[in-house]
C-alpha cells in the first residue's frame, strides 16, 4: 500500500504538480500556499519524457502530483473527435510521468477518473453495493472513459503510483464552469441518477495527507454514499436560490443531445474511509463545505 518515504521529517515536503490551467491543478496550488508547503508547477509537457526529466532536476520534488490531463470543451464529447489528443494527454502523458517518477523512485499521486463504471446487475442503481478497487471497469461508453480505464489497468503495475478515481468533482466555488452543480444550474433539462461525487474542498486535503502516507494503488475518491441530481438542485434552492427551478428528462431523451453516453455509478469509499475516518458522507459534506459557506446568497 505505500512507497519507501520521501517526506520524511528531515527532508520537507516539495511537490511538483502538473495541471496549472486546470481546475484542480490550480486548488493544489493555493491549497499548498495555505498550508506552507513548497511547490512548483511543472513546464514540461506529459508526452514528452526529456521535459518531465528536466522538470524533476530541476524542482527536486519529494512527490509528484498529475492533475493535468483532456476531459474536453465544453465536456467529454470533444473527446470522441479528439481521439490521438485524447490519448497523447491521457493514455501516452500519463504513462511517461508515471514511468519517469518511478525511474526517479517518487511517488505519484495522480488524479484519475471514476466514471470507469456504470450501474449493472451486481451494482443495481441505489442499492448501496458500490464498485470496489479491484472491479473491473464496466463503462466504455465515451472515448474519455475508454482511455481512461485503459491507463487505469496498465498503472496497476506501476507500485509508485496512486491513482485517485475522482468523480463529478464539486467545490464551494459556484461560479466556476467546471463544477457540477454548476453545470446541472445550467442545464436546460437534467437527468435525477443518484451518483458517487467528490467534494474537492474535503477530498483534495487528504491526497495532499495520502502524499505524506506515500501512499499508493487505486483508491476510490469520493464522498461515502450517492446522491442525485435532484436532491443537489433542491439544496441548491433552499440555500442559493430560492426562486430556482429545474425540468427533468430521461436517459433516452439525453441521448438525443448527448455524442457520447455518460457513467452513473456508485463507488464503494470504504477503503478511503477507514483511511480517513473524518470522511463525510455525499450529503453531509455537500452542505458542510458548499451550501453553508455560500447561504448568505440566497434570495440573490
């Protein structure tokens, strides 16, 4: 479960972090100036192995971390006219800084995906039996998701790395485009699936802790627990706006504006929970981190 230890007490934490532009990349960043821990982001691009090696010499990190990586504009379905992009960020990028870190014996922690899945016979749709660590992915619907469960399976093999399989990601910052509720407030029509989500102002705290754990392997990265797109929508009402309201539609009528199908799932958080025993469930840490802080809005 870990990796020889970088971060020991004599020698202090210094991470490089490949993502500047994203959206996650950019939380670590500030994330890290809030809590004194030294950091750079790295210049080199993910496929082309000199660059990562010179970004290493350079920064002298004690850890690695990979935020960076092709999700689309606006969402996935570019990803399906897209695909050698796709691969050369996802699949080759992803690959090459693993095995430059793993040359270099430091410890990866890289920002996966969850939407490797999809709700099936043995998982049905608000059972509570979540897709566990070792499952294999069912869900190869959209490109995206294909090159990620592909990556996913090859860097089982890579014992430096930790891959964190994040999902629907949502933070306190209801402004920015790339949080799902924000994009579900957007939407003409939205689908009512209960899911598994990741509240990044909870989650991306403990990879930085998982970081000092050196720990690593595939970890399920979400909040304990499902929730749905309408039960965010009515929080979203009774704490943001009250005057919001939303129309649902079905899966079949989705289709009809979607190119590619999308992953609804729920994933078991056990393993990251006896981890980390603070972890809040979906619902709890949804209003903990996001509706609270943001309440004095309502009625705005």
């Amino acid at each position: 479960m870990g990796f020889p230890a970088n971060g020991s007490s004599e020698k202090p934490l210094k991470f490089l972090i490949y993502g500047r532009t994203g959206w996650i990349g950019g939380l670590l960043g500030k994330l890290c100036e809030s809590k004194g821990i030294d950091f750079e982001y790295g210049s080199g691009r993910l496929e082309n192995r000199l660059s990562l090696e010179s970004d290493i010499a350079a920064v002298k990190p004690t850890h690695v971390f990979n935020a960076a990586g092709v999700t689309g504009r606006p969402n996935v379905d570019w990803c399906e006219s897209h695909k050698v992009e796709t691969i050369r960020t996802n699949v080759v990028g992803t690959l090459t800084l693993s095995d430059v870190c793993r040359d270099k014996g430091l410890v990866l922690i890289n920002y996966a995906t969850g939407c490797i899945f999809e709700y099936d016979a043995a998982h049905p749709i608000e059972s509570g039996v979540g897709f566990k660590e070792e499952d294999t992915p069912n869900f190869t619907g959209s490109f995206y998701s294909k090159t990620k469960a592909m990556v996913e399976e090859l860097l089982k093999n890579y014992e430096n790395v930790c891959t964190l399989r994040v999902r629907m990601p949502i933070s306190s910052d209801l402004a920015n485009p790339r949080n799902f509720i924000t994009k579900i407030t957007r939407y003409d029509k939205v689908v009512n699936i209960p899911n598994s989500m990741t509240i990044l102002d909870e989650l991306l705290p403990i990879s930085i802790e998982m970081a000092k754990r050196n720990l690593t392997g595939i970890w399920n990265f979400t909040n304990p627990g499902v929730v749905s797109h309408n039960e965010i929508l009515e929080m979203y009402r009774d704490y943001i706006d009250s005057n919001f309201t939303w129309k649902n539609f079905n899966l079949e009528e989705q289709a009809k504006v979607i190119v590619a199908p999308r992953s609804n799932n729920e994933l078991d958080a056990n393993k990251l929970k006896k981890e980390f025993p603070e972890l809040l469930s979906i619902k709890e840490s949804l209003i903990k981190y996001v509706f609270e802080p943001n309440k004095k809005d309502v009625g705005a």
